[in-house]
C-alpha cells in the first residue's frame, strides 16, 4: 500500500520492522567488512589501481582499429594532397585551409543583414 494510506499502529509496526531489518543487514555487513578476507580484497583492489594486471592481449595491437586508422590517415593526406598547396602540408597529416587572399568586397560577398 502507498505510505500515505497507511496509518496508526500499522505505520508503526511496519517502521519498526523495517528498522529492526536494516539494522541486522548493517551489523551483517560491517561484520563482513571486518574479515581478513575484505581486507585482503581491498588490498589487491588499491594494488590493481596502481598497477593493472594485464594480460599479453592487452600488449597487442587490435588489428582492426589499426588499420580504421591507417586508412582515415590515408584518406586525410589525400585530401590535404588534393585540396591545399603542397607548401601547406609538407609530410603533415593535420592540414590547415589556405587563407583566402581576397577580401569579402572584392569577393562580391555580402554582410548577412541584422534582423530588427
């Protein structure tokens, strides 16, 4: 039943019971935190943050992502080839646009209005 249906002696009893059960799971899990086991666990837990253990697949290298890589380098030396002045890019996978020479007057370009 919702809590606010429930009144009187009821409430009562069912707050009192659920405290007496929360209090015994607390003492079961203090008592658990208190054992040689726990203590051993947490050590070997702070020593895995320090230092993970690893297994040799970690040292691999994942094939699939390697190559993803290779060919998105590939594809971006080829556009940086393709569409900048090769002074721009000389052995560089990072490109940066050429500047534009003309001004926006000379252009034809307009200011966007400002709406009112």
């Amino acid at each position: 039943m919702p809590p606010e249906q429930v009144r009187g002696s009821v409430e009562a009893e069912s707050k009192q019971h659920l405290a007496a059960e929360r209090e015994q799971a607390v003492e079961r899990l203090n008592a658990g935190m208190r054992t040689s086991h726990y203590d051993h666990l947490m050590q070997l837990l702070r020593g895995w943050r320090a230092a993970p253990p690893l297994t040799d697949a970690a040292g691999k290298k994942n094939t699939a992502a390697v190559k993803y890589v290779e060919k998105a380098k590939r594809a971006a030396d080829k556009r940086c080839l393709y569409r900048l002045e090769a002074r721009t890019c000389p052995g560089s996978t990072t490109c940066l646009p050429r500047a534009s020479t003309t001004l926006p007057a000379e252009s034809g370009a307009r200011p966007a209005p400002i709406p009112a």
